[in-house]
C-alpha cells in the first residue's frame, strides 16, 4: 500500500489527484505540511496572519496619509 505522500507525489494516471496536478495545484505543498508537526503548523498559520495583520495595517496608514493629502490640497 502505498503512502499519502507517495500518492500525492506520483498520483495514477486518471485520479482525481493526477487531474489536481495537471489543474495545476502544487501538492508537494500540501505533502511538505503533511510533514510538520500540528504545533508547527500552527505556527506557520500564525506568522502568516501575523504578517496578514501587518499589511492590513499598512495599508490603512497609507490610506490615512493619502487622504490627508488630498485634503491639505483643498
């Protein structure tokens, strides 16, 4: 029998993941998560909403600045 990564990694020919891989979606991804603890998964999860969180931020100083722009020139 053959393993889930092995399965993901060299689907057969016709399954519904060789069509995933030919869709295009990169399962050794999801393979290399498979290998990660569940803590460590959760930390990868929250380093990416922390930096989500960063962005989000960012994005609504410069908002902000721009605005003030706007308004300055009026």
């Amino acid at each position: 029998m053959r393993s889930p990564e092995e399965k993901l990694l060299n689907p057969r020919p016709g399954s519904k993941i060789a069509e995933a891989v030919r869709y295009g979606l990169d399962l050794t991804l999801v393979v290399g998560n498979l290998q990660l603890t569940p803590q460590q998964r959760l930390e990868n999860l929250q380093g990416a909403m922390d930096s989500v969180e960063k962005l989000r931020s960012a994005v609504a100083l410069k908002s902000k600045k721009d605005k003030r722009k706007v308004n300055d020139r009026h």
